[in-house]
C-alpha cells in the first residue's frame, strides 16, 4: 500500500514547542588503587561514574583500599562531544546546520459550528517542508497544503508565519510557499544532485512524523529510478530516490540529505500496509524539483506539454484486442487532432466507431496512461514528437498509421511574481 506522509492534525505535544527536561550533569569520581602493606605500588587513576563506583566498592577485596584522590578534585568532566564516535559527531554536526532550515507546516480549514454557524480555522493536517531561499520561499509537498484556506509554517525558534501558496505542480506533488520572515534572516539547505546518487549512499531525513517536530532518521538508498503516483492527480512520478531512512505520516515534504547536508531530495510517500514505516520510503529527486521550483518563483507559472486528447480510462483498448491508450476525443484544434488523430464517435445507427490506439510516442511504447505520460514527461512544449496509433477498421485488422505532432502546452498560472 502506498500512502502520503503527509499527518493528520494531531493534539499538542510539550516535545513539538521544543521543550526539554534540565540537563544533568554527570559529575565524575577519580579514585586510585593501591594494595595494602608496607610496599607502596603505583597508583591506577581512575575516573568513574557514581554507578560504577559502587560496584567497584563492594567488590573491592578487603585487602584494598579505594580513595578519592585530593590532587584530581580540580578535574572537570570532559566535554560531551569527545565522547561521540566521528561519525557520530559529524551527524550530530549536520543535524544542527540543516535544522534551521527545516519548517512544520499546519494546513488549517474552516469548520461550520452547527449552532452558530460561525467558522472555524482548525488544523485538518500537518507536514513538513524546508527554506529554499532567504527570501522567504518555503518548499512541500502539494498534498500537505492541498485544500487549505490558510497555511501556517513553523520556524526552528517555534515563530508560527502564516504562509501563502505561490504556486504548485499536481503532477509533481510540489508546493512553493511564501511567508514574509521581516527581521530573521532565514537559512536556506544547499542543494546537492540525485542524478549523482548511488545505491547504499548514506541519507538523512529530517521532518516532523505523528506531530514531532525536527525529528532525524538515518539510512541509505535503497534503490533508484522508482516510480511513485502523485498523491494529488495520480500521475506516475519517475525517477524516485528509495530509502529505508524511517519516513511516516508529517515526514512529508521533508528534506533528505546526503551526507554533507545537502538536499538530494523531497519525502514524499511511503509504502506500507499499516500506515507507519517499513523502510521503504520515497522521496522525490532534486534535480526534478528544481526546475519546477524555479519556474514557479521566477514567472509564477507552470507549464507542461499535452496531445490534446482525452484518454479512455486503462483497459479499453483491451475491448478491441490492443495494447494502448485509447482515444475518447481528440478536438481539431488541439496538436493531436490537428495531427490527424481520431477520437471515438457514435454512428448514425448507434454504434461506436472506435478512436485510435495510441501505441507510442518518440519510439517509447505506450501500453497505458501511465505510459503516455512517462512518455511526455520527456518531451517540452512546442517539440514535435512521432506519434504512433492503431487505427480499428470495420471487419479488418487496424491500420498502422505514424503521425507528427507539434506539441501543445498546459499553462497553470499563478499571480506574478
């Protein structure tokens, strides 16, 4: 089963505001032993724990005595860090840079109170998301935001901005936002490359899972070149990074991180058939974020390229015998039909005279819609692209035909920028 780890609203926790418990200092005993009689030996400095000291206590033989050494009292507890392993400390390291730049994000909608009829901005959801740049851009999944009438975005100093949906890619699942930081200067990730990824390759995500904020899971890649559907159209996403780095529900729209803390990628949906993690985990890759991303915040727009044409739903051409997208309506002025591509229409006797099957794109085949899309994901708005199609003929076998198509474009504009 594969879910969003986008969360539902969850009720407050201390831990989400931060909140710690006093730190307690662990304050060191040095003691020397040495051995009864009259001849003196070395004495062994020793620095122990309150706990182990008594167990050295009560199992020390009666032929020796244990003291606190008076030269040693001076002596303070060495730092915390030098007791980490390197690697160790230099995820503790990476954890503190990225932290900054990673934000809670709470999609609230209105409630109608059935008494009074007044409404209400409730919390439906919460995920995740990080700074893109010190202007104020904030980067998340689209499912996270999808149907808010307000976004809040949380900072790592707990500062709730409320935060405006600039622009998105359904297809994608991508959401830019904008919050006004006025006086903080915010710390955006620096971005790596996924194209450069390898399996095995240690990862970090970071995120807010169940309502925990600023929450760390380590792990590798599990495998490249995944394909996942968007949680919003239901459109295959290509090329997705998998990790067994723990992603659950508010891990969503998260940033992963490769090991100098760069941004390789975007948590976006786990497989699991109880909703919690399996270590198996997808994020989308950088590098097919960042177009989009930057289209968005440099013309406030997002555009894709399109046939023209309305597909049957999957398994239709399986009626007639063929592998493919079967075309329900291709509109003369669209690029499809301007190509010569035929839609189904209905007889004057009341039949169906069936579309063509659309068998491939650009030498790609094309056995669904999934397909057809993977197929266009690779094509820009205006190429002219190989269109091959079954067209079915009555009481023969269909007809083979390879039409050039000048490909249109889908422009969803958003205000400018």
């Amino acid at each position: 089963m594969l879910a969003c780890s986008g969360a539902p609203a969850v009720a407050p926790l201390s831990v989400q505001r931060g909140l710690r418990a006093p730190p307690r200092r662990r304050l060191p005993v040095y003691v020397c032993s040495r051995e009864s009689g009259d001849a003196p030996a070395a004495p062994l400095v020793r620095r122990l724990g309150a706990c182990a000291l008594a167990v050295l206590l009560a199992a020390a033989p009666p032929s020796s005595s244990l003291l606190v050494h008076p030269a040693l009292a001076f002596l303070d507890d060495q730092p915390p860090a030098s007791r980490l392993s390197a690697e160790e400390q230099r995820t503790v390291a990476l954890f503190r840079r990225a932290t900054p730049s990673v934000v809670f994000v709470t999609n609230l909608q209105a409630q109608r109170d059935a008494l009074t009829l007044d409404e209400t901005l409730l919390p439906r959801g919460s995920g995740s998301g990080f700074v893109w740049d010190a202007r104020g851009y904030v980067v998340t999944n689209l499912h996270v935001v999808v149907g808010a009438q307000d976004v809040l975005v949380s900072l790592d100093d707990a500062t709730a901005l409320q935060a405006k949906v600039v622009g998105f890619d359904e297809d994608k699942d991508v959401a830019v936002l904008k919050v006004n930081p006025g006086h903080r200067t915010l710390q955006p990730l620096a971005l790596g490359s996924s194209s450069t990824l390898q399996v095995g390759q240690r990862l970090f995500a970071i995120g807010n899972p169940f309502g925990l904020d600023r929450t760390l899971t380590t792990g590798v890649v599990s495998g490249l070149g995944r394909e996942i559907q968007s949680g919003v159209t239901g459109r295959p996403i290509r090329g997705v990074i998998q990790t067994d780095a723990a992603i659950n529900p508010g891990n969503s729209g998260g940033p992963l991180l490769d090991s100098s803390g760069r941004l390789v990628g975007i948590n976006t949906a786990i497989y699991s058939p109880s909703g919690g993690s399996a270590g198996v985990g997808f994020a989308l890759p950088v590098d097919a974020v960042r177009g989009v991303v930057e289209q968005i915040i440099s013309t406030g727009r997002v555009t894709r390229p399109v046939l023209g044409i309305v597909m049957a739903p999957d398994g239709a051409a399986g009626r007639l015998g063929l592998k493919g997208v079967l075309v329900l309506r291709a509109p003369r002025e669209g690029p499809a039909g301007a190509a010569g591509v035929r839609g189904t229409t209905r007889k004057d006797d009341g039949s169906l005279a069936w579309g063509d099957v659309i068998v491939a794109l650009d030498g790609a085949a094309v056995r669904d819609s999934a397909g057809l899309y993977r197929a266009l994901d690779g094509a820009q708005p205006g190429q002219s692209v190989k269109l091959r199609v079954l067209r079915p003929l009555p009481n023969e076998a269909p007809a083979e035909m390879e039409l050039q198509v000048v490909l249109g474009e889908k422009v969803t504009q958003f205000e400018a920028p």
